[in-house]
C-alpha cells in the first residue's frame, strides 16, 4: 500500500497541541465544578427539606391544615425513605425527575404511627445549574479560543525563525559561501534555532573549505599536467605518419583538451572570473557562430535583440550545448533565439533524471543511453560561464507522444540560456534572473 504523508506547519501542531490540553483541563474543571455545584446544592436542598418537614409535623400534631407539597402516609413516597421513616428516624431523598428537575423528599415519623411526608422539585437549583453550566461551556471556549491564539503566537514565532532559516540554508547550498544562517535567523531570545544555525554555519564553512581545498588540488593537478601534456603532443607531432601516430595523437589531444576544461572549472568555480562586456545583436551573433560550430543546424531567429554581454563566454557555452546536442542527442538540432532567450533542441533520448533534479554535475556524464563517454565537464562549464554573465542555464525534456519523459520516453532535450537585463556588474555582482511561472 501507498502510505499518505500529511505535511504541516509547525505554528499549527504547537497551536492543536495547547487547544487540546486546554480543552481537556477545561472539560476536567467544568465536570468538577458541576459536580461540587451539584452535590452542594442538593446537601443544601436536603437540609431545607428537613427543616421544612420538622415544622410542619407540628402543625400535623395541632390538627392544623398541611400545604399541598405535604402529606400523611403519601402511597408514592420512595420504599427507602419509607422504611427509614418507619424505623423512627427523620430521612430525606432525592428522586430524578425525566424532566430534570430533582424532587427532594423528606419524612419524619408522628407520634400516632403515621410518616409525615414533604417533597419538592427545585426548579430555582435547576436554573442555578443551567447558568453555571452555560457560564461553565463559554469559559472553557473562551480558554480553548485563548489558548490556540497564544499557539498561534508562539508557533508563528518559532516557525519565522525556522523559515528564515531555511531559506539561508537554501542559499547556502545554491553556493552563496557569505551567508550566515544564525544572522538571518536574527531575534533577541536565543533558543535551539540559534543551536541549529550555528550547526548549520559551522558545516557550511567545514563543507566550504573542504571544497576549496579540492579546488585548489583540482587546478594545481592541472596545471602541473598542463606542461607534460603540451610536450607529449609535440613529441607526437614529430612521429613518423601512420595509424599509431594517429592514435597517440588523438589520445594527447584529448588529454590536453580534458586538462584545458579542469582548469577552466578552476577559474569558474574560484569565482574570480570577470566578463568582458560588448553590445551585441543577439541572433545575428548566434546565428553566425552555430553557423560556424555547427552547419547542419537549424538557427530559427523569432525575436532579435541587442545583448551586453562577454561574446568570448557567449560563444563557449553554445559550443559546449551545441557539442552535447552532436555527441548525446540525435537530429535535427534546432537553435530558437527569442529576445534574450536561447533555446538548443536536439531529438535524442533527452537529458537523465539526475541532471534534471540537480543540474550539470562535472565527472558525471549521466545515463548510457545519452552519455556513455566523455567527463560531464562540458555542461558543467557552460553553467559556470552563464553564471559569469549572469544568466541562467536550465534543461528539460521534451515528452514524446503519448509518453511520459519521466519514464524516459522523451522526444528530445532543451537547454535554455536566460540572458539578463543588465549586465552584471564589474564587482561580479549578478542581476537575479526571472523565469516565468
């Protein structure tokens, strides 16, 4: 079976948790109360009674006329006051009435054999009770109301906290190494949010040295590689022609262009880098280097615009879609420009579900039906060179017919630039870039 997560805020568990313990100790006191009322009402009612009966036996033994809610040998007085009263000794009784309302009977025995009887139906108790009971039913509303207002209040507090929270967690992981989570969390009292942030920045930094530390050994590597590898492909320049030759020099070629993309993942990920900005025509540009990167393209130009942006960078990540669309996809590969949008389709197998939940990963290069050889470097620089002119990169598939591209029936994949508006800055600040929906 197919279990059913519920998912809820925690402002509305903390505010279900103190209404109900506020229901439950008002429902608890109410019965209490009712019951003491009660009892005390009806010891109350019981001794009037007694009273009452005492003095009218005098009036009995003069002879004298008895009120209507008296009486001599009563046939319905109660078999357990009767027996009492026959005993010789003075009782009372409280008998339910169906329509609520509690008769109290009182006896005492005459002088002659015979047992006086007196019984009443309280009706001012009764009302007594229906008020406190109403009084009793608003005060527990009104502790229940009180009480999910004060949940609403503390939980409300507690979950901003964590929100805030978690959105600089967020950003923390989507790379932005100056946030801190214990200062965005902020407040004057301190509680297990500010434990949980400092726990939160403290395995950010650790996370954030350790990956420059890679960096570093990553571009160090590199660049000690980076000499060898030019010498080994003169060296095989200099080899006599033949298949061999070939050979060695196609693996050193794609040995030097391998050690090229480590280094320049370097410089992206060191975030040093810097574009160098020129106003270009969008789709004439794009036009003329797909034309050049790639003939047997399909360049579609909807909309032109002029762009500010770095061309050297431009012209990298259409390379690099345009090499992924050749190597991973089938044909046609069609290019659509549409104001500072720029779509590369191909009509392969579409991209893996790994690289659509978490983006271009470098050294990964996905499923075997899209990507059985190469080093994952490619999209992965591309990102990081739209990242420079501050544009976004994202993917998609396109579903096939009847299919479900989650099921990896898809009819194609899509990488999309998202130019900015403005241009980043020369600091390297970024202009936060809109998609739709």
């Amino acid at each position: 079976m197919r279990s059913v997560t519920l998912r809820t805020g925690i402002r509305w568990k903390i505010t279900l948790a103190i209404a109900a313990v506020g229901a439950l100790i008002a429902v608890a006191l109410s019965l209490v109360v009712h019951s003491a009322a009660r009892v005390s009402m009806l010891e109350s009612a019981r001794d009037s009674q007694l009273e009452n009966v005492k003095f009218l036996s005098r009036y009995a033994e003069a002879g004298r006329k008895l009120p209507a809610t008296a009486a001599i040998n009563d046939p319905k007085v109660p078999g357990p006051l009767r027996r009492t009263a026959e005993s010789g000794r003075l009782g009372t009784y409280v008998q339910d009435n169906p329509k609520g309302l509690p008769e109290v009977w009182a006896a005492v025995p005459l002088g002659n054999g015979q047992i006086l009887t007196l019984h009443s139906k309280f009706v001012e108790n009764a009302k007594v009770m229906r008020d406190l009971d109403r009084a009793l039913v608003v005060g527990s509303l009104a502790v229940i109301i009180g009480g999910s207002a004060l949940g609403v209040l503390i939980g409300g507090q507690i979950s901003r906290r964590l929100r805030k929270a978690a959105a600089a967690a967020q950003r923390v992981a989507h790379g932005d190494p100056d946030v801190r989570v214990r200062d965005a969390v902020g407040g004057v009292v301190r509680d297990e949010t500010d434990d949980l942030a400092r726990a939160v920045d403290a395995m950010a930094d650790a996370l954030q040295q350790r990956l420059e530390a890679e960096r570093r050994v990553t571009a160090d590597i590199a660049h000690e590689l980076r000499t060898p590898v030019t010498g080994l492909l003169t060296a095989a320049e200099l080899l006599p022609p033949g298949r061999p030759t070939e050979l060695v020099r196609d693996r050193a070629q794609a040995m030097r262009a391998l050690v090229e993309d480590v280094l320049e993942v370097a410089r992206l990920d060191s975030a040093s880098e810097r574009a160098e900005l020129q106003e270009v025509a969008l789709g004439e540009f794009v036009t003329r280097r797909v034309s050049a990167l790639m003939p047997e393209a399909t360049v579609r130009v909807v909309a032109d615009e002029i762009v500010s942006t770095d061309p050297r960078r431009l012209e990298r990540i259409l390379g690099n879609l345009l090499a992924n669309a050749a190597r991973y996809g089938r044909a046609p590969v069609q290019v659509d420009i549409e104001g500072r949008v720029v779509r590369v389709r191909d009509h392969g197998p579409g991209f893996p579900e790994a690289l659509l939940r978490e983006g271009p990963s470098r050294f990964r290069t996905g499923s075997t039906d899209r990507a059985g050889v190469g080093h994952g470097l490619g999209l992965t620089i591309a990102e990081g060179q739209a990242r420079v002119l501050g544009a976004r990169l994202t993917f998609r598939n396109v579903a096939a017919p009847g299919g479900r591209e989650s099921q990896g029936q898809a009819a194609g994949a899509v990488a999309v630039l998202w130019l900015p508006e403005h241009a980043p800055t020369a600091t390297g600040s970024f202009p936060v870039i809109k998609l739709p929906g």
